[in-house]
C-alpha cells in the first residue's frame, strides 16, 4: 500500500476537515429558522469551510514556511468553528436532542481535525 501523499486529497486531515463541513452544512440546515440561524449559520460554514480550503492551498504552497503560514490559519479556523459548535450546543434557541447530539458528533471530529492540524504543523516547523 502506498501511503504517498501526492495530493491534498490524500491529506487525512484533510479527509476529517471535509467530514465536518458536510456534517456542518447538514447541522445549519437543522437549526430553526430566523436571525440567530442566519449569523451563526454563515459564520459556521465560513470557519469550517475555509480549515478545509487553507488545508488544500496550503499543501501546493511551495515552501514549508508558506504551508506552516496556511496552516496556522486552518487551525484557527478549526478553533472558531469548535466556538460557533459550543454556541449551538449552550444555546436555549438550539437546544434540540438532536441538534445538539449532532454537534457533539462535529466537535468531536473537529477536536481530531485540531489535533492533526497541530501535529502537522510541528511536522512542518521542523523543516523550516
């Protein structure tokens, strides 16, 4: 088996960061209509899809300290979106078993999205 990384899509950070951005487009869709949907549901997205999109840019970067630049943008954006998951969870306008318990499933594997993105970074730090 070739564990060759030849491509961003075969980033398993990556992988993780795409899994909470489709379950995170599934979730706002879950949230009940009005003003609260409509700020935390664009500022969700836009977290968790740009971890996703600055993984990517990042790998085809062409220098470690350009990539090691990217991804420390990717892993604030995981710590916003991780935020924006702690307000859906906390909130009383949210407070579904559901949603709530699907939230949970989110931030869990944005905890891992975290942790990879952490690990990788030290990776590239030393290569700088």
């Amino acid at each position: 088996m070739n564990n060759k990384v030849t491509d961003y899509k075969d980033l398993k950070v990556w992988q993780k960061a795409l899994e909470v951005v489709c379950d995170t487009i599934e979730l706002v869709d879950m949230l009940p209509s009005g003003p609260a949907r409509e700020i935390i549901g664009k500022q969700i997205l836009g977290s968790s899809t740009s971890v996703c999109a600055n993984i990517a840019e990042g790998h085809s970067s062409g220098s470690s300290r350009e990539y090691n630049r990217i991804l420390k943008i990717a892993y604030r954006e995981a710590k916003e979106t991780d935020n924006w998951l702690q307000v859906i969870k906390t909130s009383r306008k949210f407070n579904k078993p559901n949603i709530v318990k699907f939230a949970k499933k989110i931030e869990f594997n944005n905890l891992e999205v975290i942790k990879m993105l952490s690990s990788l970074k030290k990776r590239i730090q030393n290569l700088i």
